[in-house]
C-alpha cells in the first residue's frame, strides 16, 4: 500500500516518514507522530487473506506476552485491520553480532516462552507447525503440488524429480512416523535479523508467525535459516542450553532434519521462480535451478543423509558440496 493511503487512513495528518525499512513479509515505517513521538508504522506485505493472517497473529501474540508481563517485546500504540497494519512505539537500537551472548538472549527467551506454554494455554499453532514427521512430509508435499501448479507441467520436470527422489530416498531410511515429544511457544522466524539491542535492553521483533509448535521443529529452523550464521560451537550452545533447560532429547532431530532441509529448500525455489517470472526467463521451456542457496540446501540434504548424527545437524553454514 502506497504510504500516502496508509497516512490518510490513519488520518496521521502529519505523520513524517524518516525511513523505510522493506522486509520479505512487511515494510516498516520510521515516523514521526503527530505527539512528536518516533513510532514504527508496521505495514504486511501480500493479498488480503495473508495481510490479516500475518496483522491477526502478531498483534494476539504481542497482546498475549503482555499479560505475561513481557517486556523485551514490541511496544503497540495503535492498529488498523484495515489496511492491515500496527503503529509500534519506535525502539532505537542495532542488529545484534551473531555471537555467544545474542545466542544467550536467543536462548533465555526460549526458555521463558517453553515455561510460558506449561502454565497458559495460546490458542494458536504456528505457522508451518509440525507434531510430527507425516505433518512435515505433508507440508513438503503442498509446497511442492503449489509449485508445480504455478509454472505449469512444461516447465517443472527438472525440480519435480530432485525432490520426489529425495523424499524417496528418506523414506528408505527413515520408514515410519514419529510423534515429536516435546511443544512450546516459537518466534517461528528466530534470529539476530528480528532482534534490536541497545546497552541494557533488547528486544524481539516479528510475531506474525507466532503459536505452538514442537521443540523439534523450532531448533531445526533456527539452525538451517540462511540468515542463521552463526559458528559452529555458538549453534553448539543453543541447542544444548534450550536441551538442558527444557528437559528435550535433540535426537529427534535426527529424522525431522533431513525433511526440514527440504522445505527450506522449496521456500528458496519459490523465491527463484519468482524472480525468474519476471525477468527475460519467463518463456524458458524449465525452470532452472540456479540459485547457489538452493543447491546448497539440496546438497546438504545428501550430505546430512550420508552422516545423520548430531554433529552434522551443526555443519549447514560450514558446509560445501566438497564437504
């Protein structure tokens, strides 16, 4: 939306735009109000079923949190479903380095979150949830059945068969379902790239994923984020300390990784064919798949399937196809 509608919608008369921030799923505003006051004009990105799922979500998880008397979290001033936004208190601070005390931070709140969901009962699951390897497997395959729906049979043979050998390929070694043991509240989209710190306070950003999810699912996705890099020994700490402190067995990993690499696979090849649709390619005769995260991911899924130890678990950004 056009941030002249977004002001007269509002009726921010004199609303000043300082900067403008463009995220994947939003863009944020740095404004000033008409109080004077710096705040952050939070606008969602995509069609109106996705704008009000995303604007619902983060604004009953940031209410729920404060009645939990959180504190390291947005700060609401106002919101509008209509268009689907909501006016944060702005909060002046820097991305976090991607070291040992950003994983602590990372940590604790996951342990507050984890301590959270035995005591209080949040309505709402998490996007892309999973209890389990069929929920997982099921994800994969709606991911993949959309894929291929939106470029059309022509183009889709090359990508169809990596993933469906893959997929059999893990089912070979992998035969049964597994219920994962464990749930808790999940940020979803975790890491230094949702967070701002200043000295002596910090704070979590981007709720628009938030809900229960498995403990399982949680780790996986924070230690196979492309914005996750973090050493080795810090992604070491992570999942040991959220394993000792929430009592958790991280060999559950194990089965759920390799599927986990898969998904974050196709979220990278939605991304190149969608580029790829609005550039010179569109009347190719296949998709090609030319982008050096996706081989990575598709790569590293054959490498973590010949190893399938905890170790391995840690090795993504480490990790190249000579590995």
């Amino acid at each position: 939306m056009e941030i002249k509608k977004v002001i007269a919608n509002l009726h921010l008369d004199k609303t000043f735009v300082q900067a403008q921030i463009v995220g994947g799923n939003s863009v944020v505003l740095k404004s000033r109000l008409n109080s004077n006051s710096l705040a952050a004009i939070k606008i969602y990105k995509g069609d109106i079923p996705r704008v009000l799922q995303m604007y619902n979500r983060e604004l009953s998880a940031i209410k729920f949190l404060k009645e939990y008397n959180f504190t390291n979290i947005p700060e609401i001033i106002k919101y509008n479903p209509d268009p689907g936004l909501i006016i944060f208190k702005w909060f002046d601070g820097s991305t976090p380095v991607q070291n040992s005390e950003s994983i602590d931070l990372i940590s604790e709140m996951c342990h507050k979150l984890f301590s959270l969901s035995k005591i209080s009962r949040y309505p709402y699951a998490a996007i892309d949830f999973t209890y389990s390897i069929k929920g997982i497997k099921f994800q994969i395959q709606s991911r993949l059945s959309e894929l291929l729906r939106s470029v059309g049979s022509s183009k889709s043979a090359s990508f169809e068969q990596i993933f469906r050998s893959k997929l059999s390929h893990y089912e070979k070694v992998f035969s049964s379902n597994f219920e994962f043991t464990l749930t808790t509240l999940s940020l979803s989209d975790m890491g230094t790239h949702n967070m701002l710190v200043t000295k002596g306070a910090h704070v979590f950003m981007d709720f628009e994923f938030f809900g229960r999810d498995s403990v399982a699912k949680m780790v996986g996705d924070f230690l196979l984020h492309p914005r996750n890099e973090y050493s080795y020994d810090d992604k070491s700490r992570f999942m040991n300390s959220v394993s000792n402190a929430l009592d958790w067995d991280p060999s559950e990993l194990i089965r759920l990784f390799p599927l986990l690499i898969l998904k974050w696979s196709l979220i990278v090849l939605k991304r190149t064919i969608n580029n790829q649709f609005v550039s010179r390619d569109r009347n190719s005769t296949e998709v090609t798949l030319n982008n050096p995260l996706l081989l990575k991911y598709l790569n590293f899924f054959d490498y973590f399937m010949s190893k399938a130890s905890l170790q391995s678990l840690l090795n993504f950004n480490e990790f190249d196809a000579s590995i």
